[in-house]
C-alpha cells in the first residue's frame, strides 16, 4: 500500500509539480473512500487535466483543484500544506474569489465528503444574489462567437476586438450564476476569459455600451 502511494504521489507530482495532499492520498487508495453523492473527487489520472484545462496554476497560484461538489463549485486545496483546508471555489471564478471554507481535508475525508453535499441549503444568500460577468482579456474571434451564442447577445465581435477596446470590460450585470453558470464555466473552460463578482448595485463602466444586462 505505501508502495502504490509513493507511486501515485510521484506520478502526480511530476505532471502538476506539486505533491498531493495526505488526505488525498488516503482517498485514492481507498483508506478514506467517499460517500457516494453530488461531490466528485478527481482521480490521480484526471486531476492533471483538471488542473491545465482551468489553468489553476496561472489563475490561482498555489491552490490545487482536487474535485468538484456537483453544483459549479471546484474543490480547492493550498498546494503547501500536508492537511490543508477545502475551499469551495466557483468554477468560472478561478482567480477571482476567494471562495469559502468547507473544512479541514482529512475531517471531510474521514466523513465522506457528506458535509459539502449538505452545504448547497446552508450557503450565504449572498451566493444567490446578483452577479456581474466580467470579460478579463481581449478574447480571440471564436471565444466572441461562442460567447453571444451562449449568453444570447447582440453585440458586434468589433466590441471586443477593436483595439480601443479596454479591458475587464463587463459582460453581463444584475444576472444569476443559476441560469449562466454552466455557459460561464464552458467558455471559461476553452477560453479562460471571463471573472465573476457579486452585483453591488449600479456599476461604473468606461464603456457602457458594452454592458448587457438580462
């Protein structure tokens, strides 16, 4: 057993150069198994990819995403600390939100991860509340089609791309991570150019023209 667990830690190591967490370990190899439910612990072969496709180490320097929670949350740990805290981070938010603590690696191991499958009634309300969907970067021609598809907009790709176009630049005012949530991670996902915040009233913008509110 100690054998497979050096294996795996070295095998992760070398393809995040970080090395897993004890408590992560002890779910990989069986010694804490997860409960079955919404919360979805990536595998020693599928946390790399994981990690790369959100570019976690460029957007979040020193945290490693180690699992989902099933409702648009990624399970993140500090990549320095043995028994680290979980933090449930928006996936379309990496590097933009601070997220917010579930527990202790080891304790939430030991219990089965069943504590963040209950916490989706137990969430500030704030978390339900009004968001604002930022675009960070000047996005490429494809990231501008695939967003209007997504978010339904009639703003001309020029509104992106011109090269007096200034960035962030809001997207999206007063709407709600439940009904884009899941088009913010997919563009985020290819892309990696958009940011959420929470809606604090009216906005100022440079431009806005270029804000659409739905």
């Amino acid at each position: 057993m100690e054998d497979d667990r050096k294996a795996i830690s070295q095998r992760v190591e070398a393809q995040l150069g970080v090395r897993p967490p004890v408590g992560l370990l002890d779910v990989w190899t069986g010694v804490r198994p997860v409960d079955e439910g919404d919360v979805y612990v990536y595998g020693p072969d599928e946390i790399a990819e994981r990690n790369l496709a959100y570019e976690v180490s460029e957007a979040a320097p020193g945290l490693l995403l180690i699992g989902s929670d099933g409702g648009g949350d990624g399970l993140f740990v500090a990549t320095n600390d043995r028994d680290p805290e979980v933090f449930l981070i928006g996936l379309g938010a990496v590097g933009t939100s601070d997220g917010r603590r579930a527990g202790r690696l080891s304790v939430l191991a030991a219990e089965g991860f069943r504590s963040i499958d209950s916490t989706e009634d137990a969430r500030p309300e704030a978390a339900d509340g009004p968001i604002d969907v930022l675009v960070t970067r000047r996005p490429g021609v494809k990231a501008v089609v695939e967003m209007r598809k997504l978010f339904h907009l009639s703003l001309p790709i020029s509104a992106f791309t011109a090269a007096d176009a200034e960035f962030p630049m809001v997207l999206l005012t007063e709407v709600y991570n439940a009904k884009y949530g899941e088009a913010i991670n997919q563009v985020n996902l290819r892309y990696r150019c958009l940011a959420v915040r929470s809606h604090v009233g009216a906005q100022r913008s440079r431009r806005p023209t270029q804000i659409a509110k739905l």
